[in-house]
C-alpha cells in the first residue's frame, strides 16, 4: 500500500503543472512590432513597469519594427518557449497581416503562440490636416466626393488600413493609401500636410488637436469615447451608421509555454488593469482594459481572424 501511494504522489507531482525553477528566472524581453510612441507601445511598457514592480526581475520592451509586425512576431515564434520571450500586439499583427502578406508569414498566430491574454480594446480616431476645412466627417466626405484625386491617407498599420478602407468603401469616396511606419510617423505626415487623412489610434493625435494644423473629426467605436466625449463617432454620420471599429493589444508566449506562466502572467494582467493609475493611462490613449483569461484571448483572436481575413480579401488589400 505504502508503494501505491508513493507512485500517486509521485505520478501528481510529474503530471501538476509547476515551474522548473522560480518564474522568472532572469530578465524577460517583451517583444514588439511598432515603433515607439504608439498605443501598442505605450501598453508593452506599461506592462512591463508593472510586471518588473509585481517580479523584482527586469523586464526589457525591445521595439523589431518590420513588414507589418511580421519581423517582432516571427522572432518570438523562433524563440524558447521559457517564458522569457514575449510577445505585445495589436489585433492587426496576428488577424490581418496574415492575409496580406500571405506566403511572405511564416508562423500561424493560432499554432504557434498561447494567447496569454488581452490587455485592452480602444478605438481609432479620424483626423484630418484642416488644409481641407471639414470640420465634421459629413464635410470630409463631400470633400472627397468633389476631389476624388486630393486625399492620402496615412496607413500606419493592418488595422488602421483596414479601418481607413471599410469608412471609403461605406462613403463611396476615393481615398490614396501612403505607409508609415507606426502612428507616430503617420501623426506627423499629417500635421505637415503630406497626407490628408488619417484613421490612427489617439495617442499620437490628441496632443495636436486644438493647435491649428489638425482637425480630430471622430472615433470609429460605435460611442464616444470617455477620453474626448465631445468628438462624435463615425456612427452618428447617417451614411455610416453602422460603422464600429476597434482593436484590441494582446500578451502572448511562444507555443510551449509552461501552463503555470501563462497562468501567472495572466492573473499579473487582471491585477495590472485594475489599477487605478493603469486605468488612467488606458484612458488617455483611448483604451479600456480588458481582463479575458487565456482561453478567451485565443477565441477572441480566432474569431477577428475569420472576420478581418473576409474583409481585407474583400477589400483586395495586399502588401504591395
């Protein structure tokens, strides 16, 4: 009987999931595929601040700008599944780049990462350089219908694209995509009237509005935002009353992880977005948090998966 025991204690011990050694063990790098200065970026330090807090151990956010993300993400799926290597994206790096690039990815978002859990959810905003004086989307798009050849837009990144399509295709009006890399380069093309146009996230925008070069005309979440209640959205446009866009920024770890890190790191983000001066931050860009468990990140991430990959085909988006 005493043998039998021991095995079952012994066959528990094996068969729990448990760290092979304190987690973590040394520095972590989270990886991400934006420029600085943008809302992706400014989340991964947020993190990063608070996890270095919660641990005592340094954790280090690396900028691998490139292709759309595909450079940072392809680099964490190569990585060692120790919980070490991490990865902070946007709903575009995993649910649309895919689709544009095409052959050119070579990692699946839904094989090759666990979904550690999702962060926050905000909204873009819709700006324009008042070179074109439209003061309300309705003006913006009557501009555009009387000047078909006169507006570029910024693409920063898959979902602001993506965004900035879906609103020209529901307007009938003709829009001349120019990239940038991150919102932050796009902010400033359109505050020097390279562009006309942007659809971005707030962070690079809001300290702009009011100073004469830029007009933020409205958000494309189907409500205000409690950031800027005064700017409408897009939706109280009467030819865009369904519109309603957002995106979300995500933890993930390559495909391997040890169930117990993503189980900490998880409960490490619950305890994040609850705080008060996290919240305010999450706030100021635009963003509200959100608390999905691991198993709610990957459906959430299988689901925009479906639906961006239809509409960016729809749309005839490629990275060309």
């Amino acid at each position: 009987m005493r043998s039998v025991l021991l095995a079952a204690t012994l066959l528990a011990v094996v068969s729990t999931p448990s760290f092979a050694q304190p987690y973590p063990a040394k520095p972590v790098r989270i990886i991400v595929g934006y420029a600085p200065g943008g809302g992706n970026d400014v989340i991964a330090r947020l993190i990063a601040k608070k996890f270095q807090e919660e641990t005592g151990q340094p954790f280090v956010v690396e900028n691998k700008v490139g292709a759309d993300t595909i450079v940072a993400t392809s680099y964490v799926a190569k990585s060692e599944a120790d919980g070490h290597t991490l990865l902070v994206t946007g709903m575009g790096g995993f649910t649309i780049t895919p689709t544009i690039y095409g052959d050119r990815v070579t990692y699946d978002p839904l094989k090759d990462f666990i979904a550690v859990g999702t962060v926050a959810r905000f909204a873009y905003v819709l700006a324009v350089n008042t070179s074109i004086k439209a003061k309300t989307t309705a003006d913006l798009i009557a501009y555009a219908k009387a000047n078909p050849d006169k507006i570029n837009y910024g693409d920063a990144a898959p979902p602001t694209r993506l965004a900035t399509e879906i609103f020209a295709k529901q307007s009938g009006i003709v829009v001349h995509r120019v990239p940038y890399k991150g919102s932050a380069a796009s902010a400033q093309a359109l505050l020097a009237n390279d562009v006309q146009m942007v659809i971005s996230d707030a962070t690079a925008l809001i300290a702009h509005q009011g100073g004469g070069a830029i007009d933020i005309l409205a958000v494309t979440s189907r409500d205000r935002l409690k950031m800027m209640p005064n700017i409408p959205a897009l939706a109280e446009t009467p030819s865009l009353a369904n519109f309603d866009f957002d995106a979300w920024v995500g933890l993930f770890a390559p495909a391997g992880t040890n169930p117990a890190i993503v189980t900490r790191l998880n409960e490490m983000i619950k305890k994040i977005v609850g705080q008060s001066d996290a919240r305010d931050l999450l706030t100021k860009i635009g963003a509200e948090a959100l608390t999905d468990t691991p198993e709610q990140a990957f459906e959430r991430v299988k689901r925009d998966t479906t639906q961006n990959s239809l509409a960016a085909k729809a749309l005839n988006l490629s990275a060309n």
